[in-house]
C-alpha cells in the first residue's frame, strides 16, 4: 500500500487502482477518491502500520458477483465449453417452439395419418378383401332377402304354403289306395236300413223289425202292440242300476223335502214301491222327472194345517184317474199319486185315493239285537230315532228267547204282563209265546208304546230294563196321533219242508187312514219269508252264529178301505225245524 498525498480527484480519474482513503481527512481528498475504479474507505488510517485490518471499511466499484461465491460460477473448463455451445440464435424456430407447424420443408399428409393402425385392415385381411365378392356381382335377393327377387321362381301349388300334418304319410297313402271307396259300398253302408239290403229274407210270422236308426248301446223296447216292433229305449246298458237279490225293498215312508218349492222325485227300486210323503208349505211343483222303465213312485201329498194347497207336476207327464176327481184340501188331508212309466215310455201319474184325515205313517225305526247265550244284562240303552216331534208315538217290540231250564235266567213268562218296561212305557200287547212247532215255547213277543210330548223333546235314547241276550227289540216311530191299537195272535207253524205258509190273523179296518202291521217272529236259524200282498218294512236281524233265536221282521199296509179285513198269508223258508208265530196289529188314527 502506497501513501497519496496532494492527490486531487483528477489525479484518480480512470485509474484502476484500488485506492484506500481516510474519510476522516481532506474532503478534497475524498472527493479525488470517488473518481477512482474502486476506493475503500476507512477512518483511522494514521493509525495503521504494517499488517492490519481496515477498520470501517466501505469498498467503493465492486460488482454484484463481489459478494458471491465461487460455486456460483462456471469453471474454466466450462467457460471453454460455452465459448462452443449453440447460441439460441444459431436455432431453428421448431427448437424452441416445439411445433410441427414451425417445421420447413414439411411432407403433404392424408386424412389417414391421424389414425391409429387398429383403425385399417391388416395386409392379410387386404389380401382377402381384394378376392372377395363384390356387391355389384351380388343378385337382387341377396340383399334384399325377398324370395320375389330371384330369378327363375318355381311355380307353387296351394299345398307349398301347408304344414306336414295337415297331408297324410306315406303309410296312410298306401291304406288309401287300397281302402274300400265310398262307389263300392251298397246303399245299406250309408242309409244303416235293412229295407236297402239285396236278396232280403222274407220276414213272415212274428219276427221283430227295428228302426232305422238307434243309439249304440241303448236297451230295446217294445213299439206298440203288435209284438213285431221294437224302438230305441233311450236308456243305455251302462246306465241301468244293478241290485244285489240281498237288497232290502224299498218300501217304507220317507218324507220328501222341497228347495225353493220344488220336490224332486227320488229313482224306482225293482223290488218294490218307493214312498215318500210331502205336507205342502205351499204351492209346489214337482221337478222334470227322469224316466224310468219300471218301478214306481208313490207320493203322498199332504194338506198342512191351512190348507188349500196345490201341487203340480210337469207337463210331460201323463195323468191317469185325476179327471173326474176333487182333490181333498182340506187341513190335514192327503191324496196319493203313484207314478209309472207308461207303455209308450211317457212318464204316468196314476191317483192313488184320497183321504179326510193324514193318514198314520212309520217314520223311522231303531234295532238293537243280541246274538249270545241266554243271561241277563241290565240297563240297556237303546238309541231313538232321529227327528222325534211332539205327538208321535213309539211302539217298542220285544222278542225274547228264553228256556225251563233252570241253569239258565230268566224264565218268560208263556203270557202276561211283562214287568221289564222301559220308563214312560205302557203295555199294548203282553207277552205271547211261540205255540206248536218243533220249537214250541222257545220264544215270546211283546208290544209297549209311549206318546211322547214337547216335554220329553228331545229325546234320544231309552233303557231297557232286564235286557236279554239272545232276544230283539225294534223301536218305530209313528207319526199321526195313534187312536187306538187292536191285535190277533195267528196260527204258529214249523217252517222247512213240513209246511210253507201260515194265515195271519183277521182284524177288521175301521179307518181308511189305518196303519196295519204284522209282526212275524220266530225261534229258528232261518227266517226265509214273505207276506203276501204287504211289504216289508224292517227286520230286526242277528248277524248269524248259534244262537240267532228271537229275531222279528214286520210288514205293513197302508190306507186301506174302512171295512177291509187284514187277511195275509205268511210264507216260510229255510229249515225244518224253524217255528213261526205271526200277529196282526192294526193302529188306528185320532
């Protein structure tokens, strides 16, 4: 460091030295130092000798790198690579602008270069596509699928538009032409008539002709009176009802209901007249009737307690003996009509009497049966028939088998009283035995009867005191009001081979409304009987075995004449040693 003294400020201009100043000193000096390329300043300086920091020191003319560090320039060896770097300048304009429109000499591009390569066929599929079909080498129906568009059309039958179904196959074809055609039939084939038969036999005598036409399966009948006719039944085989020779005739009174006025019929039984009884709520009708071929129906028709009623029934239906007859209507009264089918096979209803009165009619019966060795049960119950009004009357009838022995309990009494009455009971007919015969005292009847009132209702079931094994009891209901109750003990015979029939005993009527029964019993294994003229109504049955002593079937009339007598013949069955007693009772009304 060189001390300056007497310097001006032009002494300094444009000198590069680094000139250190006291600012303490001359103001000219300091002036003088400003003009220099760099000065530092400090105060102090005479201070200074040898080696020393400047204190306070300003430095004058540095640049803005003085304050930098090395690191933050390039090194020589990286200057000398910038001296032959590419200046920006020496660039094209797609340098830096990065556009392909800054580009010269740019190639002309297709719509095609903007597309992805999955957008084109492959070479191999260009390959195929050069050897395909064409659509101009194409005929019109292959594009507009129209069977008109081809050429050279066949020309179809009517048959071209059916399905397979609707011709026949190959094997019906071939039946066909063998099959017998209608030109090689005789007239007979068609019209079915036997008047268009060839070489027709000469009918002479009796034979049958029948029609020309019928229904297959359909019963024959007789048409007309000639024997030489027969016509179309209108009833086929299938339909007829089969009975079994064990069926029971249906032959007791029932009462016949009615649905909005109207009663239905019910169907015939071969083996006896059907009878139902309606008392009239109304007037009613009675429902279309189905034909029948045999058989009949009988209806009761009965005035209620007003009175005046009609009953009518359809139309189709044949009347026979109404015309010069008034029917009764007055309360209570009643009139039969029994229905029939007429020769013709027109339904028929025949009058079947007329009455002042209802007439006493069963209306239902219980049987209580037992089978086993003679002993003694007490107690018995027996059920009552359902339905039981106020006023009717029950009629209990007991048949007992009994023997003298004296191992065996009890002993019945040959007549008398019986004392083993059922609650409310009255006697009617005391008990009677079997007399004659190989089985002679071997059993006893008897008859008791109850009126029952609104009191006893309802009433469903009686005991039976000293009930009796090996003995019957049936239990009827009779409706109508029981006036009074006569009997006759008939004649007692052996059944079987020895003797056939026995005549039931005479009991003169009295009352066209009169219900006459005869009870038949017996003691034997076999009760193969009938009554002439009367129908069964019920049997009181043991199931068989043993001991199938003291069984009881009984038969009824009803409404016959006043003045008749009820004079029947019992006809028997089965075996030798079979004994039979028989009674007539006949029952009276109020």
């Amino acid at each position: 460091m060189t001390e300056l003294t007497g310097l001006s400020g032009t002494d300094l201009a444009g000198t590069d030295k680094i000139v250190v100043v006291d600012d303490s000193g001359d103001a000219a000096v300091r002036k003088a130092a400003d003009a220099a390329a760099g000065a530092v300043y400090a105060s102090g300086l005479s201070a200074l000798s040898g080696t020393a920091r400047l204190p306070h020191t300003a430095v004058k003319g540095l640049g803005t790198a003085a304050a930098a560090a090395t690191g933050d320039f390039a090194t020589a060896a990286q200057g000398a690579k910038a001296d032959t770097s590419v200046q920006p300048e020496d660039l094209g304009a797609a340098a830096t602008s990065n556009s392909y429109g800054d580009l010269d000499d740019k190639p002309t591009l297709g719509t095609a270069a903007a597309a992805a390569t999955g957008d084109f066929a492959t070479a191999a599929q260009g390959a195929k596509a050069d050897t395909s079909v064409q659509p101009e080498d194409l005929g019109a129906a292959a594009t507009s699928n129209s069977y008109a568009d081809l050429d050279d059309l066949p020309t179809l039958g009517t048959a071209a538009a059916a399905a397979t179904g609707d011709f026949a196959t190959a094997a019906q074809g071939a039946k066909a032409d063998t099959s017998v055609q209608p030109g090689d039939l005789g007239a007979v084939a068609t019209s079915n008539s036997y008047a268009d038969l060839d070489d027709k036999p000469e009918v002479t005598g009796g034979d049958v002709v029948g029609p020309g036409v019928s229904t297959d399966g359909n019963l024959a009948v007789m048409d007309g009176a000639t024997g030489k006719l027969i016509a179309d039944g209108g009833v086929a085989v299938a339909d007829v009802v089969t009975y079994s020779e064990t069926v029971a005739v249906s032959n007791e009174w029932a009462e016949l209901s009615a649905t909005d006025g109207v009663v239905t019929l019910p169907s015939p039984s071969p083996f006896g007249e059907v009878r139902r009884w309606r008392t009239l709520a109304g007037d009613e009708g009675i429902a279309s009737i189905t034909p029948f071929l045999a058989g009949s129906v009988r209806l009761r028709v009965i005035q209620d307690a007003t009175g005046g009623r009609v009953l009518s029934w359809p139309t189709d239906v044949r009347a026979i003996g109404f015309t010069d007859v008034t029917l009764p209507m007055t309360p209570n009264s009643f009139y039969d009509a029994i229905f029939t089918a007429g020769s013709d096979g027109v339904m028929e209803v025949h009058f079947g009497g007329k009455f002042d009165a209802a007439p006493l009619s069963i209306v239902g019966q219980t049987i209580l049966v037992n089978n086993t060795p003679s002993t003694v049960e007490n107690d018995k119950i027996m059920s009552v028939p359902a339905g039981l009004q106020d006023g009717d009357d029950l009629l209990l009838i007991q048949v007992k088998a009994f023997t003298t022995s004296a191992t065996e309990t009890p002993t019945v009494p040959a007549s008398g009283n019986p004392t083993d009455m059922p609650a409310d009971f009255t006697n009617v007919r005391d008990f009677t035995r079997i007399s004659g015969g190989a089985l002679e005292d071997r059993a006893c009847m008897a008859v008791q009867r109850r009126t029952v009132t609104s009191v006893d209702l309802p009433l469903t079931e009686i005991t039976l005191p000293k009930f009796l094994n090996q003995s019957s009891y049936s239990l009827m209901v009779v409706r109508g009001g029981i006036g009074s109750i006569t009997s006759a003990t008939a004649a007692n015979r052996d059944g079987g081979a020895d003797a056939n029939e026995i005549a039931l005993p005479v009991e003169t009527i009295s009352s066209g409304n009169a219900l006459v029964l005869s009870v038949v019993w017996h003691s034997g294994k076999e009760k193969t009987y009938t009554v002439t003229g009367w129908d069964r109504q019920y049997t009181a049955d043991h199931s068989g075995g043993d001991h199938v002593f003291a069984t009881h079937a009984v038969f009824v009339q009803q409404n016959v004449t006043p003045g008749d007598t009820a004079a029947a013949t019992v006809s028997l069955g089965g075996a030798a040693e079979e004994s039979v007693s028989a009674m007539t009772m006949v029952l009276e009304p109020a």
